[in-house]
C-alpha cells in the first residue's frame, strides 16, 4: 500500500460572492506534480437574477486548466474563436499552450433562473517542450462522459481522462494524465492500483471515507509517498472523489498569475507577448 504522507487542508479565498476553497497551493503544499492548483468553488446556491461566475476575460500560457462543473453551468469563450455552455456533469479542457484569453462565466439562463453551483477547476502543467504549443479547447457534456459501474454498481467512475480497464475517457492528455470522478456509496469499497512511478492528486470533494486506513473527511487533498502501487478505499457515508495520477515532469515551476513557465524571463516575456497581442484578440 502506498503511504499516506500528510492530509490537507483548504484555504478559504471567497472571490467576491463565490465561495472558493483554494487546495492548492497552501501553506502545507505546493503541487503535486504535474498538478499545480486547484479551486473548489461552491457548493452554494445562487438567487435569481444574479451575476454569476466571475471570470470574465483573462489570459493563461504555458498550463492546461481542467473543470468539471459538478452543479450549474459553464460558458466558456476564447480568443481562438471557441464557445460552449457546458453544464451539470460536464467537464471542459483547455490547453493554453502558447497563450489564450478566456472567459468562464454563468450563462444568460443561469443568471436568470439561479440554483446550484458547485465547480473544481484543476490546474495542469505542460513540460518545457509543450508550453508553446497551439491552444486547445473542448468541452463536454455529462452524457459523453464514460461512467464505469464496479462492485454491483456500489462505485460508479466517470472518466474524463486515460483509460480504465479498456474504456477510454473523451479526454487524452499529452503527458499522460488520467482523471476521473468516482461515486461511492455508503460503504462501498475500491482498491486502486496505481504504478509508483505515478504521482497520485486525491481529493475527495464529499462524503467521509477511510483511505489505506486513515480516515479522510470532506474537502482534503491526500499526498501520499510514491512507495507501493495500492490504494485501498472504504467509503463511510456518500462520496465523491477526484482522482488524478500522472508521471512527473520533473522541471522548474515558475508561476506568476496566470502564467506557469520555467524562468522568470519566460514570465516577463509572456505578459509582452499579451500586451502586444500574440494571444488572440478579444470580440465577444
């Protein structure tokens, strides 16, 4: 079994009336390599006649961004010409690669009507000979997300990246990053076998469950010491998992904003490149 090294948690950063729980960075952690940053937004609900999310228009490089909107919805535009609204058990991938301006808000119905919102927004790095590749952006719907039932139907996965047991997810990353959420049901088991050369992102977003032994409650991010390939877990109550593995790119991070490059010139050369409009332009 893999060793847990530490249990983490949160840090509260409300952005305006957005509940946000940052899980990394913090003080306790860094990254998990290649994982960079998550943001656990909600849940709460929202009124009718409200403003929404409030990522209007804002330029990354150098990262991809993962975001599964578990509650709500999502509508993304580009500098590179794409648009979607993605809702409810959605996810949309982006890769910045060279540079991209983006915009993540609520759409026109969503700020009409209110509801529910509950959305992760996982942070991706990309290794030195990537960063500057062409953007990417896609998004997809609950539907088109493979759900893979296990023991009797007790833990349910839905795979957005890699592959499980011959099924492939919608997603392929270039570095071999899988994700997937997983459900579980009150005392529902899992055993996961993962290689060690696998750096693990464990996050359980709810629900209250024992992980090789040590109990986990909701809203932590387990590191674990890459020194066996088995994670055993018991669900105590409903649950919900985020689950990332990937190999480690092994390189400098140098992050400023919304930029993440090797060198600190990269950073100063990137916000040139945007203030000079290599990014894209902006006509939404």
């Amino acid at each position: 079994m893999r060793t847990v090294k530490k249990i983490h948690q949160p840090e509260s950063d409300p952005i305006q009336d957005l509940t946000t729980d940052r899980v990394i960075p913090t003080r306790s952690i860094q990254h998990i390599d290649p994982f960079l940053f998550l943001n656990h937004h909600g849940p709460q609900e929202y009124p009718e006649n409200n403003n929404g999310l409030p990522f209007g228009p804002h330029p990354h490089r150098g990262m991809e961004t993962v975001t599964f909107i578990l509650d709500g919805d999502i509508a993304h535009f580009d500098s590179s010409g794409q648009k979607s609204v993605i809702k409810s058990g959605g996810v949309q991938w982006m890769t910045a690669g060279r540079g991209l301006i983006h915009s993540e808000v609520s759409s026109e119905e969503f700020k009409q009507k209110g509801g529910p919102l509950e959305i992760l927004q996982l942070w991706v790095n990309l290794p030195a000979k990537d960063k500057m590749c062409d953007p990417f952006y896609k998004g997809v719907q609950k539907e088109l997300i493979p759900k893979i039932d296990l023991n009797d139907g007790q833990v349910n996965v839905n795979l957005v990246s890699g592959d499980w047991e011959g099924v492939k997810g919608p997603f392929q990353s270039g570095i071999g990053v899988h994700l997937s959420t997983i459900d579980f049901n009150p005392d529902s088991e899992l055993e996961l076998t993962i290689p060690k050369t696998r750096n693990v992102f464990f996050y359980l977003i709810r629900g209250k469950m024992e992980v090789n032994g040590q109990l986990v409650e909701a809203k932590r991010l387990v590191e674990f010491v890459n020194d066996g390939s088995m994670i055993k877990v018991e669900a105590l109550e409903q649950s919900m998992l985020l689950l990332g593995y990937a190999p480690p790119i092994d390189e400098p991070v140098v992050s400023h904003g919304p930029f993440v490059m090797n060198t600190q010139e990269e950073i100063v050369k990137a916000y040139e490149d945007y203030k000079n409009g290599k990014f894209g332009s902006w006509s939404h």
